[in-house]
C-alpha cells in the first residue's frame, strides 16, 4: 500500500514539475532581457565577492622574536633587556625597580647603558631604535 502511494505521489510531482517547467519557459522567453540581466548581476556579485576576499585578506602576523641577532650584536644582557621591555611598556624607573625587585639606582645603571648601546639620549629615543630594530614590540 505504501508503495502504491508513494508512485502516485512521484507520478503527481512529476506532472507538477513539468506544468511548472513550461510556465518557467514562457515567463523566460517573455523577459529574456531580465534573465540575462539577473545572470550578469550575479556573475558580477562572485567575482566582486572573490576579488574583495582576496584584496582584503589579512596576511598572518609572523610572532615575534625580539631579533636576538640584534641583541647579540648590541651585547644587551637579560636584565637590560628586562628594563627595555619595561620602558617601552611606559613605566617609570620606580616602578622598574619594584617589578623586578632591585634599587632605582641599578634601574638608572641599566638604562644608561642601554642608552650607550642604542646610542640614545633620552627613553623615546632609546625606545624608538629599539622598536626600529625589532627588539621590542
């Protein structure tokens, strides 16, 4: 009984698909001009689509190494490296000194060293080179 009426519900869509069939091709002949509009619009919307994708793409951000060739020519040690990165971060010698648990007074050492090895008058500056030459962020 099932597959009875399962022919008679294949037969009845298949005379609906065709009824439709020659509706879609009076209507297409009818406005052929629209059809084609339609088909070129929407050729025209994928490769905009395609083309903006790849414009647009953003490349992957390489990590970040600090440029340990650049720290090694400069002969920065681990510490000084240490202050760098915190100078670049905006903080004051103070608040060097109590991050990394030392004195000002040490903090002031390495920054004028730092100072000589960037060649460097002044934290911007110094910060400035350094940035220029990838060893902070």
């Amino acid at each position: 009984m099932w597959l009875r009426m399962a022919g008679y519900g294949a037969f009845l869509a298949g005379g609906t698909f065709m009824l439709q069939w020659l509706d879609y091709q009076a209507a297409v002949r009818m406005r052929i001009g629209d059809v084609y509009l339609v088909l070129v619009a929407l050729l025209f919307l994928a490769l905009g689509i395609f083309v903006g994708a790849r414009a647009l793409r953003v490349p992957a951000a390489t990590p970040f190494d600090g440029n340990p060739k650049a720290i090694e020519a400069l002969k920065i040690s681990p510490r000084e490296l240490t202050v760098l990165h915190e100078l670049a971060a905006g903080k004051s010698n103070k608040q060097i000194a109590q991050a990394l648990q030392v004195s000002p007074n040490t903090v002031k050492t390495h920054v004028a060293r730092l100072f000589e090895k960037l060649e460097a008058r002044r934290r911007t500056e110094a910060i400035s080179r350094a940035r220029a030459l990838g060893i902070v962020p």
